[in-house]
C-alpha cells in the first residue's frame, strides 16, 4: 500500500494499527476475562510519554524540555515495560474488583492521569505537549530524512512507519491468539463465564485477574508508542475518557473475546472520523468544525455509537459474527449447483412404491422367529413363550 496510496491513507492506516495494538489488549480483559476497564487512554499515555522522555536528548529539549537520550528501539521497550508497571501497581485492586466496580476505579487512572499531564510540565510538556523523536532501527530512520526511494517512489516517515505499525500489529495479534488458544486463554474464558466454577476448578481467580490486567497494561503502552510515531507530537488532551470510550466502542462492534474482531472494530472506529473529516463537505449532516454544525469528530461518534447499539442488539459477536453469518451465504452462492436425483416415474396402475429400494437389514421377520407380540427375537437372548397356566 505504501507504493500507491497517499499520505492521508498511510497515516489513517497508522491510526488505525496503533489502535487495533491496544483493542486486542483490552479484548484480552474485557472480551476474554469479562473484566471492565475504563482507563485503557491512561496505558497508552505512559507508553506515549515515557518513550518521548527516554529517547529525547537532554541538550535538544524545547522550553526546558529534555530526556534520557537512550536508544529509541530501548525507549520503546523501557516505555512498554513502564506501562506494565503502572497496570502491576493497579493490578491487586484488579484482582479484587469486578464488573462496574472495577469500571469505576479505572476510571480514576484517566483523571489522575491528565492531572500528571498537565502538570508534569518539564517532562510532558503540559497543555502544549512534546514532539516525538522518530525511531532509528539499526541505523535505518524511520523519518522523511534522510532520503529513500524505492522502486521510484519516496519513501518518507508515513511509507517507513506503515511497515513497522504492520509487522507490531502482527506480532501482537499472534501473540494474543497464542494466549487465547493455550491454557491461560480457557483459565481467563472460564473466569469470564464463571468465577465460582474456575475457583472450584483450581484457576486462580485474582493472579489471572491480575496478570491479564498487566498484559492489557502492556498492550495499551506499546500502542501509545505507535500512536506518537505516527502523530509525531504528544498532546495531553488526547489521552482523556473519550479515548477510552472509543476503544470499548472498538471491542464490542468488533466482537468481544476475539483478536480479529478487536482489528476490525479498530479500524471501523478509528478511520470513520477521518473519512468524515476528509468527505465530509460532500455529506449534507456534517459540517466543518468551528462552523456551528455537527462535527466530524461528532458525527463519527453518533455512527458508532448507533453501531453499538446495533451490535448489541442485533449482532452480539459483532462485525465478526456478522461476517461468520455471511460466509457460508456467499460460499453457497459461488458454489456449483448440486446435482439433483432422479425422479420416479410413476406407473399407470398408482404410484409408485414409496421405497423401492429397501434397507437389506430391514427384512421380513418369519413368524416362526417372532415371539407373541410379533416382535423378532433379540440375538444372544433366549425366549420363552410361556402360557398363563405355566
């Protein structure tokens, strides 16, 4: 795609990789686990944020602004590993809590989180925010300089960062099939079905409760790393509720417990805003921001949210249900017609015998072989046709 499409195409790509990164995470808590989580926006900022402060130099900082200079490829581990941390530290109230309790105490991570944001002003930058260096890989730099051309077409930061997002996006999905598909993936479906048979079963409700929160942690930083390499600048207002709102949005229109649902349900949510942002003059209900009208950014939540409630009701496995249904449809209709049998012809005396050609192993019992009622003789069995008197 890099070799034909434009900068705009590349980016939404972008946008939608990264955020499939952190569905397939909170997939593995909510969808999997059957643990709600409102906080996933906060992962995401510390993943963003502390590879922005360890991979940025100390002498180049902007406004007093600097960092660790590390290695970018280690910034991006260490910022991964830091998100992580911070689901460690929440995990045991995790493993204790559950449904909406457990919703509302991750809510609490995103109002804590923005007041860090805001206020940590020589590591994030506040309201202004920070740029973001771009990653270097063995000497290759994922920016528009220094220059590249493949097959006569410029590669710059966009066409070098699609493959890095997609090669990421990969790793992790096969990753959270693996854990699905194994024994932690059925301990983690047993506690979403039922917590007081995976107990007695011998699961360990609260440590699975509280690994799966760490993972998901984990998954939310490294799509925060992704998420600031493609918008190449890091904003605190980004990383509020609606982010996390827009990401539980992505799991249940995708489809809950389900690693490919969690991509599609990412890239429905994330590229919608941006088609309406880009088509939106040509559609008659959304107007250009700033002009009194509804929104893009409005009218794409109004869409996907009437696509949860259509999901929800119509369509509980989501988009990928809806496309599990349509499979065998299509299938039926790209297949060849079935051969058809026969038809008997019927004689001029009547119909015909409804079954000409009988079971060999229904035959005629002789009477000889039948006991009283009429019924034949079991094998292996002895009868005795015995008289009142007897």
């Amino acid at each position: 795609m890099p070799f034909y499409l434009e900068g705009f195409w590349l980016q939404a790509g972008l946008f939608a990789m990264s955020a499939a990164v952190g569905a397939i995470g909170l997939n593995l808590l909510t969808g999997a686990t059957g643990q709600l989580s409102m906080g996933h926006a906060f992962f995401l900022a510390v993943g963003a944020y502390c590879y922005v402060h360890l991979s940025a130099e100390p002498e180049d900082g902007l406004g007093g602004l600097g960092g660790l200079g590390l290695p970018t490829p280690l910034a991006a581990v260490l910022a991964v590993l830091a998100a992580g941390v911070a689901g460690g530290v929440f995990s045991p109230i995790a493993g204790r809590l559950k449904g909406a309790y457990l919703g509302i105490a991750t809510l609490a991570l995103i109002f804590l989180g923005q007041h860090v944001l805001f206020n940590a002003t020589p590591v994030t930058g506040g309201y202004n925010g920070r740029p973001v260096p771009p990653m270097e890989l063995f000497g290759f730099v994922f920016a528009d300089s220094p220059a590249l051309v493949v097959a006569r077409v410029p590669f710059g930061a966009l066409e070098r960062l699609w493959f890095l997002g997609l090669a990421v996006l990969v790793c992790a999905a096969v990753f959270a099939r693996g854990v699905l598909a194994g024994r932690p993936g059925r301990a983690m479906n047993t506690i979403r079905d039922h917590e007081i048979a995976a107990g007695v079963m011998g699961v360990p409700v609260a440590r699975y409760r509280a690994g799966v929160f760490v993972l998901s942690s984990m998954y939310g930083g490294l799509a925060g790393v992704l998420l600031a390499l493609a918008f190449q600048r890091t904003v605190p207002e980004y990383f509020g509720i609606l982010l996390s709102l827009d990401y539980l949005a992505m799991i249940v229109i995708g489809g809950l417990g389900s690693v490919a649902g969690a991509v599609a349900g990412a890239v429905f949510v994330s590229m919608l805003p941006q088609l309406l942002t880009r088509y939106g003059d040509s559609l008659p209900l959304v107007a250009e921001p700033g002009s009194g009208g509804i929104s893009p950014a409005e009218a794409a939540r109004i869409l996907y949210g009437a696509a949860v409630v259509a999901v929800v009701l119509f369509l509980p496995g989501g988009l990928l249900g809806l496309a599990g249904r349509l499979r065998p449809r299509l299938a039926r209709r790209t297949s060849p017609a079935r051969r058809t049998s026969p038809v008997r012809r019927t004689s001029p005396a009547g119909p015909a015998d409804p079954d000409p050609d009988p079971d060999p192993d229904r035959r005629a019992v002789p009477a000889a072989e039948t006991g009283r009622a009429g019924k034949p003789e079991k094998s292996g069995k002895t009868s005795l046709n015995l008289s009142p008197d007897d």
